[in-house]
C-alpha cells in the first residue's frame, strides 16, 4: 500500500496519458496473468482468423490441391484459374452476371441513404427534443431490439402484398428504412451534442428542420459510417427474404449460392466468389473502424 | 406585479401560448403537442414505417395466432387450438424449443462473456494492435455468408480438413459423416455460432473500455485496488454498465434466432430434427406449408420468450458493481 500512496505525488504535473503508462506497471499486474491472458487472445484469435484463412487459401487452389490427402491449410502453387472459371462461369448465366451486381448495388445503396436520413430525422427530435410521447416511442424502439424481425416475416408478406411491393426491389428497400438498431445508435450519439449549439441556432431564427440538416447531421458523421456499415451488412447479404422471385431481380448473395452450391466442379469458383463476397464489408469495416466504435461509446442503455 | 407573475404559471405565459379556456389535462397536453409539431413530422417517415413493418406485424401476428388461416380464405378463429397443438402434439416442436434454449442458454452467455472478456484484454494493447485484433475477431461476423466454410472444414469425405486431419493422425479410419450424424450437429452449429457472434455487442464493449475515465483507475489504486481483477469489478464493470445491457440485448437475441447456419449446416430439414430451432420450424410452417396461424402461433411464443429473457436479463444487469 505504501507505493501505492506515493503514486500521486511524484507524477503531479505530469501529462495523464505519460503516467497511466507507469500505473500500469506499478499497479499490480502480475507476469503470469497478463502472460496468460494474451496467449488466450492468441489462441483464440488463431480459431477466429483459421477458417478466413482457409477460404482464402482455397480460392487460389488448383482444383488437385482442393481435393487433396491429406488436405492443407495453405495453398502451394497459387493460381488465378478459380477466377477465370468464375468469370466464365457468369458469362453463361441466364441472367447476365451484371444484372444480380446491379440488383445488390442497387438495393444496397438506395436502402443505406434512405435508413441513414430517415432514422436521423426520427433520432434527433428523440434525442434533443421534449414532446409528449416521446419516452413511449423510443421504449418501443429498444423493445423492438430483443427480437429478431424472422418473428414478423409472415405479416410482413402481407403487408407488402397489400402494398403491391412483393416481387420489387421495395419489398427489401422499405422494410430495411426502418431497421430499429440504426435509429437506437444514432439517437444515442446525437445526445452528446451539446445543447448550447442547437439554442444558438434557434435564436439566429434556424427552424428545427434547418438545425437538424445544416448542425445536427454534420456533426454525426462518426454514426452515418456506423449506420451505413450494420445496413451495408444487412442489405449486401441479402437474397430477397422470399419476397423477390424473378430472376431478373435477384441478388448478388442468391446467385453466389448458386455457385457455391454447385458442387464438385464449382468448387474452385465457389471460394473465389465467396472471397470477393466476404472481402467487401471487412475492407469497409477496415476504413471505418475507429467511427464506428466512437459511435459504439454511446451505444449504452441508460437506466 | 413580480411576486404574483411568480406564483401563478399562467400569467407568467406568454399570451400567445395561453389557452383561453380554463386548463385541463387534455387541453395542456394537447397545447403541447402543438408546439412540438416540428418533433412529429420529424419523426413521421420512420415511425410510419416502423409501425408498418415492426409494430403492425407482432399484432397481427398476436392476432392470427388463435386463427386458421392458409392464406387464401379468410383466416377462422380456433381459439386456443394453435397453441395446444403446438405443446401437446407438435413432437417436433417440442424439439426445436429444446434445441433453441440450449443455443440460447449456451451460445448467449459464452458469447457475452467471449465478447466482453476478448474486448478487455485487447482494450490493453497499443492502438494499432488494438485495431488489428478488433478486426481479427469481428471479420467472421461481418463477412456475411461465409460461415459455409465449415462446410468445407466438416465435410464428410477425405477431402475435408477436420475428417484429413484425424485421418492422418491414426485417431479414425473412416472419414466421419459430421453433419448427418446427429451426435455432432449440435456441437458444430455452437461451434459456428460463437465463431459468428462477436458481433455488435463485442464492439459496443471495446467502445466502452475506452470511455471508462482514467482517473477513475487512479482514484482506485489510492483507495487499495490491488489487481487487475479487482479493477475490473469495482471500476470498470459498473463503469460500462450501460454498454453491458446493450450488449446484452443484442448477444442474447442473436441466440436465439439460431436458423442460417443450421440451414446452412446441417440442411433443411437436418437429418432426425437434430438442428431444428423455432425459427427453421416457423420458416416450415410459415413458408413451406401455409399454416399461417399456426406458423403465426410459433412466432408468437418465439417473440415471448425473446423479449421475456432480455427484460429478465437487464433487470439482473442493473445490479452489477452495486
């Protein structure tokens, strides 16, 4: 306890981040626990990186190399020829290949721009404003977090029936505008705006939907990015949730199942796709990650 | 003048705003909901479509539930008949129910503690090691359908690399059938599972970490916090409590909504019911045969006892550190 108590004393003046530095080394952290915590880290970091591994290393087999005894991890002589077989393999498809990337394009990016708008329009009057009602809307918002939307698949087939939307891009576009998780995140984020800002503009004579474009939305960046990736997720691996059936307007995901499902022969082409598939949102996540988990510091449930 | 602008509310209103008429609770209420006009027609899109598409369906949901209904007459009131049907003679859902609450008493808590436990001891490396392992964890979550892999690791024959590996240790001498043996579906599913479930939640508690105020730590080594472990439960865990309940939620919805990868895995339906969970029997139900009452009645007992966990579960949150 005695080093301890003199902790205080001879890093007065010192910059805070310089002597959280020392405290830890000074606080007890014995060899042994830190030695066994960061090989627990590492062995589970090997269980969650092998099979990513695996399917990349596959994608460059030779076909001999992918049915092989015994099988291996990594590749030995590494080769294009999966990507040229898949590349052939979409200039036979009934549908041209560029049609499924346009479907998924298309619904990717209209239901992102969409959702990010529409859930900080609604975020915003939750987060800074004082209304009758509002502690009931957003109570059923994080209620609607503790189920996952397979429970209203079947309503929701005929709803979009009844709205004339099934067998249409919008049978996946709107229903994806109003995924609860975005608008929960990005209200909680827009709480540490600071109020003198918003009362400023007020009194400059900004209206409220002024202020929400022109200071609130420039100011959540960090959460569009976290909004954008968790639909971007969503909606890139979507394969119509049954609700689109004509082939020209299926998805990227559903023909790529096509592939991987094809058996023996398509094996090669199947990891090839599933590289390029998976590659995409771990590239994005790669670019935004420290927005993102400025955005998760507010993510938390208040009492 | 100035005292009895003070006491009395209603004078102290600008005119413009006070009512005419003596007040009442509605008439305040709805003065209210005037003024903040701006607030609900900021809202309106979202919430139309929430309601449309969130809201809406649990109803009708509720609602059809105690009907039969093929979608193509109009649904018929049966009372009861959906849910005794479903507990007393539905074997297979009885399966299934058992199978979901074993992924969710399984693959829920591991997963948080894995989520919370891998956030912790990364929190502790330098910026850009914290920044790979992030990534190196959260990929199988975010790649999408890739968990197919497995499919590629269990494979049935030779070729595969767990069936390769044993093989060529001398462990088996026959491939094994993984996936169509039901002893193993199970296990592997956990298994993908937690692999996929570092999630949202995982990065919810790595955003956490790092909020916690430092000074905090100091504060506590002066007061005779010895060890890591101690720092843990006297600081950091009721520091982060709100990104523990939100982690929550979402670990322990995912858990029981196990159905893709055992879709994925195992086949549909998999060999004996061994990986049937109440979302692959609602998906039978719901879009194989038409019951849509029935199927409604699944949904029904598989959204209580979602929502019922996860009030259980933050109200058990609320007490940690105190």
């Amino acid at each position: 306890m005695k080093a301890v108590y003199e902790l205080p004393k001879k890093r007065s003046g010192r910059l805070l981040s310089l002597s959280l530095k020392r405290r830890r080394k000074r606080v007890n952290r014995s060899f042994m626990g830190t030695f066994s915590l960061f090989a627990l880290l590492a062995v589970f970091g090997a269980f969650m990186a092998l099979p990513l591994v695996y399917a990349i290393n596959n994608a460059f087999k030779p076909l001999d190399e992918i049915f092989m005894f015994p099988p291996t991890l990594f590749v030995r002589n590494p080769t294009w020829n999966n990507f040229s077989d898949l590349i052939n393999l979409l200039g036979q498809s009934w549908v041209p290949f560029s049609r499924y990337i346009f479907n998924t394009v298309f619904i990717t990016g209209i239901g992102i721009v969409g959702h990010v708008i529409l859930a900080s329009a609604a975020a915003y009057p939750l987060a800074k404003h004082r209304f009758p009602g509002k502690t009931f809307l957003f109570q059923v918002v994080v209620l609607s977090l503790m189920f996952t939307p397979v429970v209203t698949a079947t309503p929701n087939y005929m709803i979009l029936s009844w709205l004339g939307m099934i067998d249409t891009y919008w049978a996946v576009i709107i229903p994806a505008f109003a995924y609860s998780l975005g608008l929960y995140l990005m209200k909680q984020f827009m709480e540490q705006i600071p109020d003198a800002l918003l009362e400023a503009a007020k009194i400059d004579g900004a209206s409220e939907y002024r202020i929400f474009w022109s200071i609130v939305m420039p100011n959540v960046k960090p959460a569009w990015l976290t909004l954008i990736i968790l639909l971007f997720q969503i909606l890139w691996g979507t394969d119509g949730n049954g609700f689109i059936y004509s082939e020209q307007l299926k998805t990227l995901h559903y023909a790529s199942n096509q592939i991987i499902l094809g058996g023996i022969s398509r094996a090669g082409a199947g990891a090839a796709v599933a590289v390029i598939l998976m590659s995409v949102p771990i590239v994005l996540f790669l670019f935004s990650q420290s927005r993102i988990i400025e955005t998760m510091a507010t993510s938390g449930m208040k009492d | 003048m100035h005292n009895a602008g003070l006491q009395d509310p209603e004078t102290a209103m600008p005119a413009a705003v006070r009512p005419v008429k003596p007040q009442t609770w509605r008439s305040r209420k709805l003065a209210e909901i005037k003024a903040s006009k701006h607030s609900y027609i900021l809202l309106a899109p979202y919430m139309i479509l929430f309601t449309l598409f969130t809201v809406l369906p649990v109803v009708i949901s509720m609602i059809l539930s105690f009907t039969y209904f093929n979608m193509l007459e109009f649904p018929r009131f049966v009372g009861w008949d959906n849910y005794t049907r479903l507990f007393l003679e539905d074997d297979i859902f009885l399966i299934a129910l058992k199978n979901t609450l074993l992924f969710a008493a399984i693959t829920g808590p591991i997963s948080y503690l894995a989520c919370f436990l891998f956030a912790w001891v990364i929190n502790e490396l330098g910026p850009r090691m914290r920044a790979f392992m992030t990534l190196i964890f959260y990929a199988p979550s975010i790649s999408g359908n890739v968990y197919f892999i497995w499919l590629m690791i269990f494979s049935g024959d030779r070729y595969g690399i767990m069936n390769g590996m044993l093989i060529k240790l001398g462990i088996i001498l026959e491939p094994i059938q993984w996936l169509k043996t039901e002893a193993f579906i199970m296990p592997i599913i956990i298994l993908v599972q937690l692999w996929l479930s570092l999630g949202t939640g995982f990065l919810a508690f790595i955003a956490g970490l790092q909020t916690v105020d430092k000074t905090l730590y100091e504060a506590g080594a002066v007061d005779g916090v010895r060890n890591r472990w101690q720092e843990l439960w006297y600081i950091t865990l009721p520091s982060m409590r709100p990104q523990l309940m939100f982690g929550a939620v979402i670990q322990l919805t995912t858990s029981f909504a196990v159905a893709d990868v055992s879709i994925a895995l195992a086949g549909f339906p998999s060999v004996n019911y061994a990986a049937e969970t109440i979302v692959t029997h609602l998906i039978d139900f719901g879009t194989t045969r038409f019951e849509m009452g029935f199927a409604s009645a699944i949904a029904t007992v598989l959204f209580i006892l979602m929502v019922g966990t996860n009030l259980i579960v933050q109200k058990l949150l609320r007490k940690v550190g105190e």
